[in-house]
C-alpha cells in the first residue's frame, strides 16, 4: 500500500474490501513459510492485518479464498496458537482445514475430547489428508483406532467401491477379520473371476452384501454372461425364487440398458419388493422398448403413487391405455399431462391431435423493486465484479445476497439479472424458486445476428440453434466444462478445428471458442453434419452432440421406432434429459417467434434405422 494509505476515492470504489484481500493474498504469497520451534508461535506483523481484514468483513463472500489461504500458510508456518485462535469448525469445513485444527491440538496439549473429534473423523470411506497423520498418530499411540473401528471404516470403504483402501486397512486386522473384506475387494475388482469361482464352489462362505456387490458389477460389465450364470448362481448358492430375486433384478437392469430382449424376463423373475425406483424405471423402459403395452401398464401401475403421479409415467400410462383400447381413460391421462409444460406434455398435445401452446406465467417484476435491488451494496458489488470479467468472484457475491433476501424480493432478482443481460443467473435464480414459465425472461435470444447467419448458412432453424445454446452454456460465453468444452455450444477444441477445416472456415483459438462469432457458427456446422450423418433425425443429432456421435450410432433402432419410445430407453440419463429439454426448448423457442400454437404432429414420428440397416432388412424379408 502507498506510504499514506490508500485514498478516500479508491476505499469508496464498491470492490475497495476485494482489492484488499487480493492484496493481503498477494503479501501472504511471497511469504515461504518457515516452521516454528516446538512451542513457538511465529506470529507475522501480516498476520494482524489478515486478522482484522476477516475480523471487519465477517462472513463476507470476499474473505473466503483468503482465509483458506491464510489457515494452509498458518498450518504449514506449525503457528497453532494463531491456527486455533482462528479456526471455526462451522466455517472452516475442508478436510485439510480440520486436520491441521487437529494436529494444532495435539501440539498444544489441547486433548480433551480429542479421541471423539478423531473417531467422527475417521468414519469417511474416502482417503484422509495427509494433514491428519499427526492426529492419527498421537491417537495411535493411545490404543486408536483399534479393529472394531478400523473393519467399520473398511466396509465403508467396500461399500463406495474403494477396494484399494480397504486392502490397506484390512493388513492391520487379523486375518480372520479381514479375510472376508479382502473377499469383497476381490469381488470388486475382478467381479467375473471371484462370481464364477463361488460357483464353482459352492461350500465357500461369501458375505451376502459382498455377493451382491460383486454380482451386480458383473452383471453391469457383461450382461449377456450374468443372465447365462444366474440359474447356476442360484443352484450353487441355493437361492429360492425370493432370495434370487436382487440377483435376478442386477441381470434385469444391465440388460434394459442395452435394450436386451431378455430384460422383461429378469424383472419378472425379481420380487415386488425388490424395486426401487430405478428399477421401477428401467422395467416400464423394458416393456417399452418390447413393444408389450400389458407390461407397460403393469409396470407404471406398481410404481409408488407419487412417481406414478409425475408426468413421465402418467403419459406412458396414458399411452398404455390408448394401446389397450380404454380410449377415454389414456385422453384423460394425456389431457392431465398437457399443462405441465415439458417434453410429455408436447407429446400428451400431439396424442390429443392439438396444438400445443406453452403456458405462460410471468413473474411479478416492477421496475421500481429492481431497482431498489441493484442499488444495495451486495448487489453493486456483483455487478462491477461482473464488468470486471470476474464471473466466479460475482456469482458468489451474488449466492450470498440472494440469500439474505426475503420470498418476495428473490423474485426481483431474477429480474435484475435478466435486466444485466446475466440470463445463466437468472434461468438458476428462477429454478431455485421452481419459476419456469416466464419464457419471455428465461428464453432470451441475446444472439440474433450469429444465430440468424448460422441457421442461413446450415439450413437448421434458429430455434433449434438456440435451443442447444441454452442446454448446453445457459447462454454463457465463458462457459467450461471439466471435460474441456468451450463456449456457449460447448465445442471441444479439436472438433471445433476439425468442424472448421470440414466448414471451410479458420481455425479457432481456444481463447477465440469464447467469441458468440466462432462458436455459434462451428457449433451450428458440428450439429448440422451430426443431423445430415443420421440423416435427418433430429433427436439422434442431439443425442451425438451430448454423448457422441458413436454413442448415438449404437443406440439407433434395428427397425423404425415411435420417437417417445427410443428416447425413453437412451440408456444414459443425462442425454435422455438432453434431448427431452433440447426438444422443449427449441418448441418454445419457436412459439416465442409468433406466439401461435405450435403444431406438434411431428413429435408422434417414427425414428427411423440407418438407410444401410433398413436396405439389408427389407433384402432379408
């Protein structure tokens, strides 16, 4: 800071307590941290500042990365009088966080009650920092964790899948006590080996939840196998109907999921109350895909009352009594479906041979409430983090104000971030009120031109474009995911540069994936070669786009398949989602062009095998 203090001007700049803290980080970082002498306290003419900055900001969103920050460097400096003095367990939740709190209270003698905090500690079936090894050894030292605890944490670890961890606890058991975890871990790790070797040996103790385990993780690796080994899995082990029943429901849902014929076989071989449901699910999916329209009712009339109330199962039940001929019990189910707005509701319009209008509810905006809000401290925080590109530093900002604010003003602040042009705040904002029908707020078109010269040049609607910005991004040109796509339609570097040679347009940059000017026109190349690759079928187009165009190449039907159908059976949940909003989205996307009725005749149609597939069946016939 300058010799006289920052000036008046710049304390009274909204973001004055976040350059502080960067600076304060900054100072903190050139400092090396050097470990105290036993019983040292090397306390820092820093550390003062760092306290009294946390101390006047409280639980300001500002303080977080800096005290994180400041407790590692305490931790690491061994200053345990400063640590303790500081650390708040309601606060301070990282796991390396608690552990250094821990260690201080072993170097300052601080013990009592030290054995409960360590034994609630040691209940996770993850890994534990390195952080708590001082901790664990000075609990060690004093009898702990003894077995009892130890064989508890193993399982937990079993149970999460972590095998290798619970090797590692179980070489401090006898080997009786770990003999039957080490079995487990085998049967997660070489699930096909250790389930055939149990029924080669049938007098071989195995643990019932470890069996299962193991059965299922077969079962989900090769489906086809586990439904040839059951009935020798159910004679060796000596399972009746009843206790097979789990077993028989593994087999069940590994085989929906490749759409096996014999799916139908295995539900109906598990008991009623086996079903969660998943299960549930995936045997209405089975009988779908079977084209048996008796299961289908059968299935969606076992389900719980509430899950059979959702407008999913209420639809296919419709369609299910439609198929069966009680003509007005399914006009009845579909007409219950059509306000609900969703992708059944569109296809409930289309059964009922109406077109469908979205229902529109506005949100009770006023101006004069708006802009009360954006005039309170947090919020002006917000929006000049916004202008400064710190997007993460004002969604948080943002969290804590929302917050704070009461029912009716949280319904403002979806209008303030529409009215900031920060519609990814402002769709999340509303979701969290469950708000989804003020389409003029939550359906925005911010990239009309790029949009407008993309559908042109590809031949794709508009709304469909968009409707893929909005799934994809919540029209956020920064947007990343963990996988490394980029930008409001989420390109991967790569496709995007070989979308570009295809395209004949320049290759992008990484940095340049942010610009709505690239993205929106490599995207819309990239979906519009997936849309001519399986030649015309939208929904396959959009399954590629979310999970890969081989993905969606296998999942494609041998022979021509009602839409409703083969998207309900896409076996990974998140593209079944994608595809449903993508959908939803570009119909209203659509209505909000013109505000008419959409026609919606079209979402009754087939989709259709590849043209190959189709040529060699009817050769066949």
């Amino acid at each position: 800071p300058p010799a006289g203090g920052d000036s008046e001007a710049l304390q009274r700049y909204p973001l004055y307590p976040h350059l502080l803290a960067a600076r304060l980080s900054g100072q903190l970082a050139l400092i090396r941290p050097v470990a105290a002498q036993p019983g040292g306290n090397p306390r820092l003419p820093l550390d003062d500042e760092i306290a009294a900055f946390l101390a006047q900001q409280g639980d300001r969103p500002v303080t977080r990365k800096l005290r994180s920050a400041w407790l590692a460097h305490l931790a690491e400096r061994q200053a345990w009088p400063t640590y303790l003095a500081q650390y708040r367990e309601d606060r301070d939740t990282q796991p390396t966080l608690r552990c250094h709190w821990l260690a201080a209270r072993v170097a300052l003698g601080q013990t009592d009650g030290l054995e409960a905090e360590l034994t609630d500690t040691w209940g996770t079936a993850g890994s534990l920092p390195d952080a708590c090894d001082p901790a664990l050894a000075w609990w060690r030292a004093r009898g702990g964790p003894g077995d009892v605890l130890v064989e508890r944490r193993a399982r937990l670890a079993l149970e999460a899948g972590e095998a290798g961890l619970a090797r590692f606890l179980a070489k401090s058991l006898p080997a009786a006590r770990a003999a039957p975890l080490l079995q487990w871990a085998a049967l997660i790790e070489q699930p096909a080996r250790e389930v055939s070797a149990l029924i080669a040996q049938p007098v071989k103790d195995v643990e019932p939840q470890a069996l299962a385990d193991g059965w299922s993780r077969y079962a989900r690796a090769d489906a086809e196998a586990a439904a040839a080994a059951f009935p020798a899995l159910a004679q060796s082990r000596g399972l009746d109907r009843r206790a097979a029943g789990p077993y028989a429901l593994s087999v069940a849902l590994a085989l929906s999921w490749s759409r096996h014929p014999r799916a139908l076989e295995f539900f109906r071989l598990a008991h009623a109350d086996d079903f969660d449901e998943r299960a549930h699910e995936w045997y209405a999916r089975a009988a779908l895909w079977a084209g048996d329209w008796r299961e289908v009712a059968a299935a969606t009339a076992a389900m719980p009352g509430d899950m059979r109330d959702q407008p999913r199962w209420r639809y296919w039940s419709a369609r299910a009594s439609e198929k069966l001929g009680d003509i007005a019990q399914a006009r009845e189910l579909y007409a219950a479906v059509v306000p609900t707005d969703n992708w059944y509701a569109a296809h409930a319009a289309a059964r009922l041979d109406r077109k469908f209008t979205p229902r529109l509810e506005p949100l009770a905006l006023n101006d004069a409430e708006v802009d009360a809000l954006a005039a309170e401290a947090a919020f002006v925080r917000t929006r000049e983090l916004l202008l400064c590109d710190m997007g993460a530093e004002a969604s948080t900002e943002w969290r804590a104000a929302y917050d704070e604010l009461p029912p009716a003003r949280q319904v403002q602040a979806v209008g303030l971030a529409s009215r900031w042009g920060w519609h990814d705040q402002a769709i999340a904002t509303a979701a969290r009120q469950k708000l989804f029908n003020d389409y003029d707020v939550l359906y925005p078109r911010p990239f009309d031109a790029d949009v407008r010269s993309a559908s042109r040049r590809t031949g794709l609607p508009e709304e469909l474009i968009y409707a893929i910005i909005r799934q994809e991004s919540l029209f956020r040109t920064d947007a990343a995911s963990s996988a490394g796509a980029i930008g409001l339609m989420q390109l991967l570097p790569e496709t995007a540069r070989l979308t570009a040679r295809r395209a004949g347009l320049p290759e992008p940059t990484r940095a340049q994936l942010t610009k709505p000017a690239v993205n929106i026109p490599l995207g819309s190349e990239f979906l519009a070669s997936l849309v001519q690759r399986f030649e015309g079928e939208t929904a396959l187009a959009a399954a590629g786009y979310n999970a890969g165009p081989n993905a969606a190449r296998r999942w494609r039907p041998a022979a021509p398949m009602d839409l409703d159908v083969w998207v309900e059976n896409i076996p990974f949940n998140e593209t079944r989602a994608y595809v449903q909003r993508v959908a939803w989205h570009a119909l209203v996307f659509a209505w909000l062009a013109d505000r008419k009725p959409r026609e919606v005749n079209d979402w009754q149609r087939a989709v259709r095998p590849a043209a190959s597939t189709a040529v060699a069946m009817t050769a066949s016939q």
